[in-house]
C-alpha cells in the first residue's frame, strides 16, 4: 500500500504539490492525471525521492520512505519514462540487467530473471538479448524500458507518460501488455498520464490534480458517472462519457442464449472479451441487431443485442 499524506513541494514562490492525499492499495494501478504542470510527475518523483517534499510524508507499506537512503528505496521501485531512457552502449540484457547487478545478484539469477522477462514481453531472448537500443523500434524500447523497471522485483512501479511518445496502435497494444503482466505479477503502479482514455482503460484508481491539488479521485466507473463540476467534469468528457462507460465492461456480462434473441440470417461474431464500446461499433458496422459471441477457442456462447448494450447502465452491477 502507498499513502501520500499531505504531500507538498514548492519551488521558490510556486506551489507544485500542494497538500496532496492519497492511497493506491496493493496490486492497484492508480493513474494521476491531469493538464500539463498539475503536479503529475512532481508527485511521482517525490515518491522516489528524486524531489524531496517541502512537506509531507510517503508510506509505503507503512513505512516512511525517509527512513532509507534515496540509493536503496530507488532500488524497492521500477521506474519507466517516456522516451525510456535506455543506456545506449549498453546491450538488451545488459539494460534489464542493472539494478540486480547493483543488488549483487548472481550471473545465474540475472540470466534467469531476464529470459524470462523478455519471454514475459514476447520478446525471444535468442534474438533480442544482445541488441542495441538503437537497432530497437521505438515499442521494442519501450518494452525494454519495462523490464528494466521490474528487473530486480520491484514492490512499486512508477510510469511516466511511458507510451505518449508512441504511435496510436503500439500504444494501445502496450497498454494492454502492461495490464495483463501486471495483473500476472500483482504489481503495485502509479502511471501518470494527461490522456483519459488510458487512464481509464488501464486504472483501478483515477486521481485527479490541477494546479497541484487533488480534485477527485475514484475508480473510473465512478468518475465518469459522477464526476465533480468544473475541470473534472470537462476532463472525464461531456457526451463521450457514455462510450467510455462501455469501454469498461465486456461483452460475456451481456450473453444471452441464442434462443432468446430475435435475428436472421448468419450472424456476425464477437469475441466475449470484447469490450462494450467495440461490440456496440461492430453492431453499427453489420447493421445487425444481434451479433453472436464466441470464446478465444471459437465456441459459441451465446448472443449479445444491440438493445443490450445501449441499456447496458440501466443493468450496471
């Protein structure tokens, strides 16, 4: 668990963080997310202590981050950055190497834990251990810059702004490696953001900030149906609040027996993974009232209509 307990920086006469509270349980993703120099990544530096407080306290798993030396609690947490910054003269494994090296790990262990984080990445270590960052595109960087992070175990991993600087798809195909691997290692992360589509894709918990002060925080679904007025209200989106509502939930929670549904003729299939939002375009997109649902395996289970989906909040769990 991280508590921020009236956390505050002040640089000269301007208030970076200013009485910032906040707890992310273990094994959560919380997204800080804002306008540029709303205190994001002020926050999180201050987490590692790569910035120290003005005031304040930051507790992880209830001990004071003071009480160890910045040397050692950096090495406690991950950390990746957009634009990643990769030793450039240094290999792939030799990257993802580093801080083990530093805890004195074994050549036997590092060997070991980087095999199998490049295999976690789905990156073969045969063919990319002893590449350098430059023969590297700018996902393959990305992914290395992440097992860097969790490269000695980290209890904490912090991300900033990790995929702003990637195309739309790689994003969104990273974005979804990173959720799968951390659910798999039940890693604690706080990602800073200022896009609202990932926080809300990625997060379990969304904080809020402007001007340095915490606004609301919440798990996405209860941002975007009760957002505070004002900046969060404007943040979380007006009309597209709705869609995004339906990007949060799944098909499989709307499967109906076939025998229930009205239609003819074959129908189009979706996968029951598929989030809300997709299976309500690809719906428009056939024009079809019902569209039938299949298992990764192509099993049918069921149908989903399109009446489904558009009163899915009124069925809302």
């Amino acid at each position: 668990m991280i508590e921020l307990k009236q956390l505050t920086r002040v640089f000269g006469e301007r208030t970076a963080v200013d009485q910032l509270n906040l707890t992310v349980n273990s094994g959560e993703i919380c997204a800080l997310i804002g306008t540029s120099g709303c205190g994001k990544s002020t926050t999180l530096k201050m987490i590692n202590r790569l910035i120290e407080p003005t005031s304040g306290t930051v507790l992880i798993n209830g001990e004071d981050i003071r009480d160890q030396s910045p040397e050692l609690l950096r090495r406690r947490i991950g950390y990746a950055i957009q634009g990643v910054g990769l030793f450039p003269h240094r290999s792939v494994y030799d990257n993802i190497a580093t801080v083990p090296r530093l805890l004195n790990w074994s050549r036997q262990e590092i060997d070991a834990r980087v095999r199998e984080l490049l295999e976690l990445l789905k990156m073969p270590f045969e063919t990319f251990a002893h590449q350098y960052p430059h023969r590297l595109s700018g996902g393959e960087q990305q992914r290395i810059g992440v097992a860097r992070a969790l490269a000695a175990r980290p209890e904490l991993l912090l991300m900033d702004e990790p995929f702003g600087a990637l195309d739309p798809l790689t994003r969104e195909r990273l974005q979804g490696e990173l959720k799968q691997i951390q659910r798999m290692l039940g890693i604690t992360v706080i990602l800073v953001t200022h896009d609202m589509e990932e926080a809300i894709r990625l997060a379990d918990q969304v904080a809020v900030m402007d001007a340095g002060r915490l606004l609301q925080s919440g798990t996405p679904q209860a941002l975007l149906r009760n957002p505070r007025e004002g900046f969060v209200s404007q943040l979380v989106g007006g009309e597209d609040r709705a869609l995004r509502l339906l990007a949060l939930r799944r098909v499989d929670e709307l499967v109906q027996p076939l025998d229930q549904l009205s239609f003819e003729a074959e129908l189009p299939t979706v996968s029951s993974g598929m989030s809300l939002r997709d299976a309500l375009a690809r719906h428009l997109w056939y024009g079809q009232n019902c569209l039938r649902v299949v298992d990764d395996a192509g099993n049918t289970l069921g149908g989903i209509s399109l009446d489904a989906i558009l009163n899915a909040e009124d069925q809302r769990p």
